[in-house]
C-alpha cells in the first residue's frame, strides 16, 4: 500500500513545540479538510531536535504518541535541510554540512533512530531522503572517499537497525541540479558500485527531474537497470516556459526571483544541448533564451502558474506510472514536496499562499487522483 505524504519542510519551526504547533496548525486541519482518518506526513526535523530525540528514547515514544493522536503518520523524513530552512537567504547553505562533514553522518544517524520509532506497525519500510553528496564545487577524488566511508557507516548501522525492528529504514539520495549529483544519470554512476541496494537508493524529485530536461522513463528504467531502486518520490513540478525570450516570458519569471531559495534554471537548446545558470536572476542575464526553460521552483501540483508559464507534472505522472512497471507490488513512499508557499508571487489568483491548509490540502487531492491508480491512503 503506498502511503501519500506531504513535506513538513514548508513550515519553519525548529524546536520540538514549535513543530507541534505547526502540525496543529495546518496537518491536523489539512487531514480533517480531506476527511481521512491518517495523514501522512514526510517529517523535517532540524539538526538539533533530531539529536535531542535520538538521544532520548522517552522523547521519541512521546512524539510518536503525539503524531498517533493527531491522526499523523510518519514513513518518510527530509534530512536534506540541516537547519535554516527558513532563513531569510537560504540559498547555497542548504547544501551545507555536505557528506564530508562528519555532522552529516551525525544528522543522518539520529533521523534514522527518531524514524525507528515514528514508524506505524502497518509501514513496509521507512526511507530518509538526503542531499546528493554536496554542492558540485569543490569537490575532488578525497571528498568521494570521504563521501563513501560515511555512506558505509550508514549502511552498517541500516543493517543493525533492521537486525532491532522488523522494518527496514532506507536512505534514498536526492539528485539536484548543480549538485555533485546533478542528474538521475549522475547518482546511478555514482551510487551503483558503492552502496547495497537494500539499504541506499535513489529520492526521485520531479522537479529537479524535470529541470535536467530527462525523460522521466529512460531515467526510471535507468535507476533499474543499474540494480538501484526509487526509495521515495518527492512529487513535485518545476516551472516551464516555451520562450523564455519574450518579454511576456520575461517579466513572468521575474516574480519567481526571490532572495530565499536557489532557483537552477536550464536551457534546452535547438541543438539538444542543455545550458545551465544557477539561479534565476542570472539565468535572465547570461542564458540565451532560444530555447524552453525550466526553473528550479517547486510549484504547486494541483494549478498552472499563470501564462505564459506552466508547470511539469506531466514529468510526475509518467515517473510514476514508469515506476509502476517496476515496482508491481507498490509504488514507494510518495512525499509532496511543495516549500515555496511563502515565497510564490503574491496577488496570483491561483495560488494562495497565505491559505496553506487549504493550498496543501489541494495538493494532495491532485496527487491522489492523478498518481493512485492503485491504493493510496492518506
């Protein structure tokens, strides 16, 4: 059974009661507006509350206790973020401690304690998502060393915890554009000599997904093919605009230019090669916009932007339904990964940020009618 979530990454507290006072203030209304008795939720905890809860087991059993009361269940965690989700300039430290950093192992470590004991009875596994090694500069043959030694230490102790509790907890790294890991392609080469299948796999984010320009297909069946496996999806859609050189075109884009996140944009050229800008702002400087753009934005599921800019859902839907033929028994954990309500252009009569129940609520009625040809619950 597969078991839809949404990221609790879009809300910014960072301490134990903070966190629960925000799933008080939007998951228990989102999952009383969706008339369901569990929601899923794919919980973020900052550094410094995972490691209070992994060092104190009373703790966890409490917060599972809390989650249980509220109707919340927790199969998937994002331990991509480390901390400062929500500053007011996140950009490039999102990145930051990287998986040479020894508090990177820490971090991952103690999500994986607090996850063992989140899980319902009812959950298959659990799966932790992390970022693809580090952003790409600098990097060398010392930090890939490094970078395997800590993934080892991490699939050691998957090993053990499976040997403790009936269900397995799998790490699944997440490519990103202009990461180590840039490209689907990039995390199989890298991944499929170095870890162990059952215990490290692959995130799907669509977004990012559709932003390298990938077919969705051929990249699933790459992941496959490579004896890897899709441990978690993170539904989500990047925006797409078909002439980005317009001055239309233009001035839409502009309104996505915020201070907060890091917006990769590519460029597919007439020649089938794809140019690449790290962020928006200079993507609308340097690129030459002859050809579609598509932006790291992570937009919402269930409406277009306006035109003359869309969305990439169309790449989610056929992921999915590639993951299908793969995985027969069941798709894998399904998170909704939407952060950037707060920083969507305001006045847009098709999305209301400041109505975040009802905008995540609407999300997942998307997602389940759009991905559950199977089961889903919610």
């Amino acid at each position: 059974m597969t078991l839809l979530s949404y990221c609790t990454n879009v809300h910014p507290a960072e301490d134990l009661a903070g966190i629960l006072d925000q799933l008080d203030t939007y998951a228990v209304p989102v999952r009383e507006e969706l008339g369901v008795d569990r929601l899923g939720i794919g919980l973020w905890l900052a550094a410094e509350v995972a490691s209070g809860l992994a060092e104190d087991r009373s703790a966890r059993l409490r917060l599972a206790e809390e989650l249980r009361t509220r109707g919340l269940v927790v199969q998937t965690m994002n331990a991509f973020p480390y901390q400062g989700f929500h500053d007011d300039v996140v950009k490039h430290k999102v990145y930051v401690p990287q998986w040479t950093d020894v508090r990177r192992l820490r971090y991952t470590l103690d999500c994986i304690t607090v996850l063992a004991d989140l899980l319902p009875e009812d959950a298959e596994y659990g799966s932790i998502s992390t970022l693809p090694l580090a952003w790409r500069e600098p990097w060398s043959s010392s930090h890939d060393l490094r970078s395997g030694i800590a993934l080892d230490e991490v699939t050691r102790v998957l090993r053990t915890a499976l040997a403790r509790h009936e269900q397995p907890i799998r790490l699944a790294v997440e490519p990103e554009p202009g990461c180590v890991l840039d490209t689907v392609a990039d995390a199989v080469g890298w991944l499929a000599d170095r870890v162990e299948p059952e215990h490290i796999g692959l995130c799907l984010d669509t977004c990012h997904l559709a932003v390298s320009f990938a077919d969705p297909v051929e990249a699933v069946d790459q992941i496959y093919r490579s004896g890897l496996r899709v441990v978690k999806v993170q539904a989500s859609a990047a925006l797409h605009v078909a002439e980005p050189g317009t001055q239309e075109a233009r001035a839409a884009l502009a309104r996505f230019a915020e201070p907060r996140y890091l917006h990769q944009v590519r460029e597919l050229t007439p020649s089938g090669a794809v140019l690449a800008a790290d962020d928006l702002p200079e993507a609308l400087e340097t690129l030459p916009a002859q050809g579609p753009w598509r932006v790291h934005f992570h937009v919402p599921l269930h409406a277009d932007p306006e035109p003359p800019l869309t969305s990439t859902t169309e790449v989610l839907t056929s992921a999915v339904s590639a993951l299908r033929a793969h995985e027969p028994d069941g798709l894998p954990h399904i998170e909704v990964e939407t952060y950037t309500w707060n920083v969507l252009p305001r006045g847009s009569r098709r999305w209301r940020p400041e109505d975040l129940v009802t905008g995540i609520a609407d999300e997942l009625r998307w997602a389940r009618t759009s991905l559950a040809d199977q089961e889903v619950y919610q």
